[in-house]
C-alpha cells in the first residue's frame, strides 16, 4: 500500500510543493524590515531594539537548524515541518501583539527563528536529495534557492500593500494565515519519501552515531572553511533584508521603494538561484563561491560610492539579487559531495549555524551602529572586507567526498 500511495506523488510534484513551502517561509521573513519603522514609531523605540529582535531570530534559526535537520534525517520532512509552521506561526502573532521588547524578542526573535528553522529550504532540499538523481540534485537545489526569492518577490510589495491598506498589525495577522498554508502543502511529503526512487542509494551510505558524524564532519579541513566562509552571507544578507528599507528611507527616498528593492532583490535572485545550481552541476562549486563573494563586495562598494538615487537603489539590488542566495545551491551541493545525503540536512545545518551567527552580528551591529554613529558606513565597509575574505576562503576548498562517507560496498 505504502509504494502504491508514494507512486501517486511523483519527484516533479514533490518539488514543486517544496518550492511553494520554501517560498511561502522565506517569503513571510523577508517582510521583516517593512515593519521596522511603523512598528518602532508605535512603540516608542529605538532601532537597536527592533534590531536585536531579528538578530536573535537569525540567531535562534542557526542554533536550531542542526537540530531539525537531525531530527529531518531520522525521521523525515514532514513532522518537522508542521511542528515548525505551527511555532511560526504563533512567532508572528506574538509579533503582532507585542507592546515591549521583550514580546518581540520572544515572537519575531526566538518563536520565527524556530519555526524558520523547522520549515525553510535546509529541511526540504535533503528530501529534494532522495528523491532525484545525484545529477540533478544541484538543479533541485538551485529550484528551491530560486524559490525562496520568488517568495521574498511577492511577500514584500504583498506586505507592504497589507501595512499601507490595514496598517502594521493587521498585515502581520493576514501574513500568519500565510504560514499556515505550509502545513497542506508538506503533507505528500511522507507517502513520497517512504517509497522514493532513490532512497536505496541513501540506505547504502554508512551509518554512524550522531557524535561521531559531528566529529567527522569538524576533522574534514575543507568542510571547516565552509563553515567560516558561510558566516559571510548570513552578515550580508540579513543586514540589508533588514536595514536597506530603513537606510533608503533615512536618505530622503519614497519608503515604497525599500519594500521594491526587497522585491528587485528577490525577482533577480530567481535569476542567480537557478543559474547558480546549473553552475554548480556541470563547474567547481567553490570557484562559483569564491566568484559570488568576490562581486557582492565590489558590488556594495560601487553603491556606497555613488550619489543615492530610486535608480541606484534599484540597480543595486539587481546586482545583489544575483548574488543573493545563489551561495546556498553550490554550498548544499559541498556538503553533500563531502558527505553524501544521509547526514545531509544535519551537517548543513551546522555550516548554517555559521550563517545566522553573521546574520545575527549584521543585523544588530546595523542597528548599533546607526544608533551610535548616526549611519550605516562603518557596516557597510564591514561588508566588503568580509566578501573579500570570504573570497579567499572558499578557494582552497577540496570537491571530493570523505573516504569514510563512502557507499558501503553491495553484499
């Protein structure tokens, strides 16, 4: 009965509801930065304040992301997948009630940053992994990247309509009843996975206690570099999800232009998402990376450079939507190469838990620079010396799998 159920739901209709789950996760996030100023004008805040609670969200995202992929690994997608939208869910009504800093540390911080966690790409792209070919793995990869922007695409002028039209409150209720469309569409996740193609090959791989797979993982020089050269996109990325509409806001441009400029972001990283998982099948993954690097800091430092205009802004963004999260594709595709699919969701979680340490360091320093200093220059110039740096790391990277992670021999 189980292999009948499964054939009902072929790879192709498996992907595409991964894709709308990774669009409909990563797309209510990126909103984030909509809420800063009408939220911080009706509290009476500060900026660090509203920015402490995004980086503990990113902080809370990276600390729990090992934790659901273990869990995603041994006992499949959908369980924690539900339990995460469910956590979101309740994180982004809590958010919407919140009178202190404390309520939105706990809803918009640690709540979101759980249930993010629990539903974004790093628990659907190792189901993505069993269920198709290892040839096509990095464009499945590169589909849900692409997802993920085609949500931050129609969620950031959708949530700024939702502020303008109900104000703040009510469009963050309207954007929970999003969230909760993800819990029907994971569903045919578990008849797929029990019977899925290629799950024999995963059976294969060779097992190991948890602990030991962590220590194997942290002796494998290659596998330390990208967890170094990770942080850098998180501390990109969150910075500007967060900070760009507040920062085009404070140079005297239309705010409808920061909630475009998310959307600019995320239409072109539909573009770099896909294309970088083409690359990552068929070229080096970690030449792409150290390239993708390399163009974000030469990049941020033309934007800074030139006078502020719509047209700028909006340029910038393309440029950045290229590079956004076109890392992810070719970095899941490392992991996996090193070490196979069995472990996968796990082990990138850690490489993640890099990330959302420079997502939480980029959000709250933007904040407590701006606070301290009147300006974002000092976070900005943090930025192109880590896409440099992050260049230069990611080039010694070795692309071969670990002799222990090796298919056990066919008895």
């Amino acid at each position: 009965m189980t292999d009948t159920t499964a054939r009902t739901f072929s790879p192709s209709l498996i992907i595409a509801l991964g894709c709308l789950i990774a669009m409909i996760a990563f797309g209510v996030r990126s909103t984030g930065g909509l809420f800063a100023v009408p939220m911080i004008e009706a509290n009476g805040w500060n900026r660090e304040i509203f920015g402490m609670a995004f980086a503990i969200q990113n902080l809370a995202w990276g600390m729990v992301q090992p934790i659901a992929g273990a869990f995603a690994d041994k006992l499949g997608s959908v369980r924690v997948v539900v339990f995460g939208t469910l956590v979101y869910g309740a994180g982004v009504i809590i958010m919407a009630l919140s009178e202190t800093a404390l309520m939105l540390n706990i809803g918009a911080g640690v709540l979101m940053g759980m249930g993010i966690a629990a539903t974004s790409f790093s628990i659907i792209m190792p189901a993505f992994a069993r269920l198709v070919p290892a040839e096509k793995r990095s464009w499945a990869f590169g589909m849900a990247t692409a997802a993920t922007s085609a949500g931050q695409l129609v969620f950031a002028p959708l949530g700024h309509a939702f502020i303008s039209a109900f104000g703040w409150q009510t469009a963050l209720f309207l954007l929970a009843v999003f969230v909760a469309l993800i819990i029907p569409l994971v569903l045919p996740f578990k008849a797929a996975e029990a019977g899925g193609k290629h799950q024999k090959a995963v059976e294969d791989e060779p097992e190991f206690p948890l602990p030991e797979v962590v220590k194997l993982a942290f002796s494998h020089g290659s596998f330390v570099l990208l967890v170094f050269g990770f942080f850098v996109c998180g501390f990109h990325v969150a910075f500007i999800a967060v900070h760009l509409p507040a920062y085009i806001e404070d140079l005297g441009l239309d705010p409808g232009l920061g909630a475009w400029s998310i959307a600019m972001i995320g239409f072109f990283n539909i573009i770099g998402a896909y294309s970088a998982g083409i690359f990552g099948g068929r070229y080096s993954k970690r030449f792409g990376l150290s390239f993708i690097y390399i163009a974000r800091a030469i990049v941020i430092a033309i934007f800074i450079s030139v006078p502020i205009s719509a047209a700028s802004v909006l340029i910038f963004a393309a440029a950045m939507g290229l590079l956004w999260l076109s890392t992810i594709p070719l970095t899941i595709g490392l992991v996996t190469v090193m070490f196979g699919t069995r472990y996968m969701a796990m082990l990138y979680g850690f490489v993640f838990v890099s990330h959302q340490v420079g997502s939480f360091l980029g959000v709250w320093l933007g904040g407590r620079f701006y606070d301290q200093y009147g300006n974002y220059d000092m976070i900005w110039y943090s930025a192109i010396f880590f896409g440099v740096a992050s260049a230069i790391v990611h080039w010694p990277i070795r692309e071969t799998l670990s002799p222990k992670f090796a298919a056990t021999p066919a008895q």
